[in-house]
C-alpha cells in the first residue's frame, strides 16, 4: 500500500469541508486530482465514491458523539432519526432510478446535467443567503419538504454524481432545521445513499475497463481524519457562523462548477 501524501491533503482539506458544512467533496476535489493526471473514469471516481460512503457514516457517527445530532435506535425514534431513515430511504431509490434511466434510456448530454446541476446548487445557495438575510424570521419544521429535495438530491448524485450535499443540506436547513443539524443529518444521509451509489456503479463498470483503486488508501486517510475533527470544529464554532458558511459554500460550489463547464466548453 502506497500513501500519496498531496492527495491525502486534497482530499483532507475539502472533506473537512464537507463533513462540517455538508457539501463539496466529489465537486472540488475530483477536478483537482484529474488535473494532476488521474484517470477519472477508472481511479478517480471509483475511490471517490467509496470515500464518500465511508466518510459519512464515520462523520455521522462523530456527529452523533459531540451532540450535533442525536441518534437513537429505541422506539419511538426521535426526528433526527426518522429523518435520516426517511432522507436515505428516498436518496437511495431515486440514485437506483436515475443511475439506471441515465444508462440505459435517456442518455442525456454530459454538459446538459452537469449545467442543471450546477444552476440548481446555485439557486439552493441563494435561497439560503436570502434566509440569511431575513434574519430572525422563524420557519416552521417542514418534513414533508425534506423528501422532497432528498428526491432531488438522490436524483443528481444518479445522474452526475454531484450536487446531492449542496442540495439536501440547504433543503434541510430551508425545511426549518437548525444549520448545524442540518449539516450532520446530511453527512450521516449521505453515507446511506453513497453506499447504494457505490454498489450501483461498480455494478454497471463491470467490463468496462480495469478500475484501478490504488488512490483509495490516500483518500481513505485522508478523509478518516477530516471525518472525525469535523464534527468537532461544526461543535464548537457558533451557529451564526454556519449559518453564513453553508449557504455561501453552497453558492460558491455552484458558481465554481459552472465556470469550470464554461471553460471545458470553450
């Protein structure tokens, strides 16, 4: 086993970021490591979608343990916990869906679903800014509007593997959850659905080509320990913050995906 220590720091910096605000590890870190000459379609992504069912099951786990979010198993469950159950459950049929609808029916352009993509993480980010703005406006816990964007968020991650945390974090916090509960229900979900995910792509790559993981123990490391200080560093810094961050993260991430489309098309 050969550690890679810049991708161990790529992928630590940014799922430090992701397991805190709930968003943005496939989306900034996999351009980065294609960048540096990985293949994308048999090492890149394939370790990456490992990662990030891995990531959130052990970011969802720390969350739990510093009270960002409280789990329980005893009935009745707690919200938390029939949100999650609720959350993953949709997630994980709608990526089966889409998965399956982008490979064997429509087929849709690449740049179609990634510009989509992108245009509605930038709307979701905007969304929250302007809640931001409102200020001390109460919103009414919505559950119904979770499934919702949990729908949605299944759907893009199906379909081109990101804006799934952009997505439900701000559908969370939009549907009346507190920020930082909002963010570790979503790293916790997205563990579940990731995991469908991965079992999804690795099923239909069979004979594609020789997938190479030789990444997966760099990224593994690396995302190990972000998974584990996020939850701390979502604990001790004050909600007003997060509040800022999140909706921001999500702005920026989207506005970073579509100048990158923009330049693959020019």
């Amino acid at each position: 086993m050969r550690l890679i220590p810049i991708v161990i720091i790529i992928i630590f910096v940014f799922d430090l970021v992701d397991s805190s605000a709930g968003q943005g590890l496939g989306t900034v870190s996999a351009p980065l490591l294609i960048m540096m000459g990985y293949d994308p379609a048999l090492e890149v992504i394939p370790s990456l979608v490992i990662v990030a069912a891995l990531s959130g099951l052990v970011s969802g786990y720390f969350h739990h343990e510093f009270e960002n979010v409280n789990y329980s198993l005893k009935r009745p469950f707690n919200d938390e916990t029939k949100t999650v159950a609720f959350t993953a459950g949709v997630g994980s049929i709608m990526i089966i869906c889409s998965t399956l609808l982008v490979h064997y029916f429509i087929r849709p352009p690449a740049i179609f679903l990634n510009t989509y993509i992108a245009i509605l993480v930038i709307v979701m980010g905007f969304l929250g800014l302007v809640r931001v703005k409102e200020g001390s406006k109460k919103y009414t816990f919505r559950p119904k509007f979770i499934i919702g964007f949990a729908a949605i968020a299944g759907f893009n991650k199906g379909v081109g593997g990101g804006g799934y945390g952009p997505v439900l974090v701000m559908g969370n916090i939009l549907s009346g959850i507190y920020e930082k509960t909002a963010a570790a229900l979503t790293q916790t979900t997205e563990g579940f659905v990731s995991s469908v995910g991965a079992i999804i792509f690795f099923a239909l790559a069979v004979g594609v080509g020789d997938i190479d993981l030789f990444l997966l123990p760099s990224m593994f490391t690396g995302s190990f320990f972000a998974s584990i200080l996020a939850p701390y560093i979502l604990r001790v810094l004050p909600n007003k913050i997060w509040k800022i961050l999140i909706p921001s993260y999500a702005f920026a991430i989207g506005i970073y995906f579509l100048i990158r489309l923009f330049l693959q098309i020019n």
